[in-house]
C-alpha cells in the first residue's frame, strides 16, 4: 500500500499532503509492525532527500565563493599570488554551472 508513496520524489513544499496521506494509511492499517516498517521506510527517505539537498547547498555556495573570487581578481582586490593560486583551481565551466543551477530556483 505505502511503496507508491515511498518510490516518489518528495516535494518538501508539499509536506501537508504527506501528513494527510500517513493520517490516512494509519487510520486504515490497524498492523503495528506495518506501521513500523512504514515509518522507517520514511526515515530512511527523508534521510536520503536531506543528504541530497545538504550537497546541492555545498555545491551551490562553494559555487558562490569561486565566482565572489573571481569578481574580486576582475576588481583588482586580491594579490597576484592569491589570483595565480585561484586560476589553476578554478574550473573553467563555472558560469554554466551557475546558470544552469540559478535556472532550478526560479
């Protein structure tokens, strides 16, 4: 009955509608232990979403500070040592990156 709910992507802003579903499969389901397996089913979910989303925040503000470097070596506000030091590290794909994650969020 819950492996529908536990195979589709959770969409965080809609954690209503999941409450409301777990109400409903709990009123139905009077089994304890399938109650059980249904909640660590969820935690295990909602733990794998998280780790997936705690990545993509990594990756979006190591994003942030190479391009807030880059902005400071286009301005002239770091040292010669710290721009040579920057560009041998600094990806050349970055502003596509960019673009391409800033299109996700809007």
């Amino acid at each position: 009955m819950f492996h529908f709910l536990i195979k589709m992507p959770l969409d965080i802003f809609k954690k209503d509608r999941l409450i409301d579903r777990l109400n409903t499969i709990f009123k139905e389901e009077e089994d304890l232990g399938y109650r059980a397996e249904l909640v660590s089913q969820l935690r295990y979910h909602f733990s794998e979403h998280t780790m997936m989303i705690s990545e993509q925040i990594e990756k979006f503000m190591s994003l942030v500070e190479d391009l807030d470097f880059k902005y400071k070596i286009e301005k002239g506000l770091v040292s010669e040592t710290q721009k040579s030091e920057f560009q041998s590290s600094f990806p050349e794909n970055t502003i596509e990156q960019w673009e391409l994650f800033s299109k996700r969020f809007q």
